[in-house]
C-alpha cells in the first residue's frame, strides 16, 4: 500500500511564524503535491514537483515556498504565517509515467494562524 | 477560472436508494476523470476512474459515467449506504500532464440517511 504520512494532523502558529510542513512518500513516486482544502473551495493546488529539487507553481503559491531535497520528502513552508492560511494542508504523491494519473494523499494537517 | 465544476455542493439520500453526483468540466483537453471521497480530517482516497475512451466504468457499488459530448460526468453509487455519506471530489486531467497536477471540483457532500 502507498503509503504518504504528514509531520502532524493538526498544529496552531503565531501570525508572523515560519512553519514548516512536511511530507514523506514510501513508493518512490517522482510526483509530490501540495494542496491546501477550505470549505466551499476544494482542493486547490499550492505547489508541485516532478523531481528532486524541482518545483512547479501551482494555483495559489502566494505565500508559500516548497522544497524538495530527497524524492521521498516534500516539504511545504509558510515563510511569515498569516490568519488567511487558516486551512487543512493535503500531501499527495503519484508515479510519473504515461495513463498514471491516481495521486495518493496523506491525512492532511489542520493548520491554524492565530 | 474552475475548469472542473460540482454545482451541487450537498445531497440527501435514503439509505438502499441511488445516489448521483455530478460533475461538469470545461476544458476539452482532459481525458481521464476521477472521483476522490474524503472523510473529515481524513485525506481523500481514490474511488473510482474513467478514460476517455469509454463512456461507464464499473466497480461493485460504484458507476462512473462520462458524456464526452456534453463535457459532464457522473458518479452513481447504489444502493446507498450510511458509510457512504462523505464529501465527493470529481477531478480531471490532461493525458499530456500525466502525472502531474489534478483539476479538482468544489466537492459535494454526500449524507446517506437511514
């Protein structure tokens, strides 16, 4: 089974904070994603990476920087934390390769900026 | 601009009744659709997909179904059951971004009612 584990389920910051999220994969995907959830807004997509030390904007990076040092290990910082990142922050993986479409999400982190 | 839209953002059924999800997306490049079910402070898990190149997909109590033509898919699970009741993501995607990001919906929230 694929398994995708998030540092904490749930974590409460200080405005002003740098956080740092992580994610680790163990299938040796090549695909690792950040999406944040929010009620009547679906997952919007933050940032991704193809590869070790590669990364792709997303939808709404704003705010967010990411970094990607080992395949397995993708992280997800929050350089100076404000009330409007208040969100669950969802990691997903996915194989590269032709038809591979499914990503694989870890149980997410409820974060909130007081 | 939502590439992928869920306009119905909640739905009742009756347990052992037939529950429909929709969905609807505008970008005539996605060729492969899937449906993500997420449980509270849970991450979503894959339920079921669907290829381009065929119109149904089956597995046990779930049937995706895809209408190319009016660029609109559908989730039919029967019968329904309580366990069911969760929120439904329709999400798509472009087979040249395979493996890359998933359009995702809004999400419907399904409540399967005894």
């Amino acid at each position: 089974d694929v398994k995708v584990t998030q540092s904490s389920r749930y974590l409460v910051k200080r405005t002003g904070e740098k956080v740092f999220l992580e994610c680790v994969q163990d299938m040796d995907h090549e695909n690792m994603f950040w999406y944040r959830q929010d009620p009547g807004l679906g997952l919007r997509l933050i940032y991704f990476s193809y590869d070790v030390k590669m990364k792709e904007k997303g939808d709404i990076p704003e705010g967010y920087s990411v970094s990607r040092e080992k395949k397995e290990r993708f992280s997800l910082i929050l350089e100076s934390a404000s009330t409007n990142q208040t969100s669950m922050y969802l990691c997903a993986s996915s194989p590269a390769g032709a038809g591979l479409h499914e990503q694989y999400f870890g149980p997410g982190t409820r974060l909130t900026v007081t | 601009d939502q590439q992928v839209k869920q306009n119905s953002p909640s739905l009742s059924v009756q347990e052992g009744r037939i529950s429909i999800l929709n969905c609807d997306y505008t970008n005539s490049m996605f060729d492969y659709f899937l449906w993500y079910k997420k449980y509270p402070a849970e991450g979503p898990t894959f339920l079921i997909s669907i290829s381009s190149i065929k119109d149904k997909n089956e597995d046990g109590r779930f049937t995706v179904f895809l209408n190319k033509s009016a660029k609109h898919l559908s989730l039919h699970i029967v019968p329904s059951q309580p366990g069911d009741s969760a929120v439904y993501f329709c999400a798509a995607s472009a087979n040249s971004n395979s493996g890359y990001a998933l359009n995702f919906g809004k999400g419907t929230s399904l409540l399967v009612t005894p």
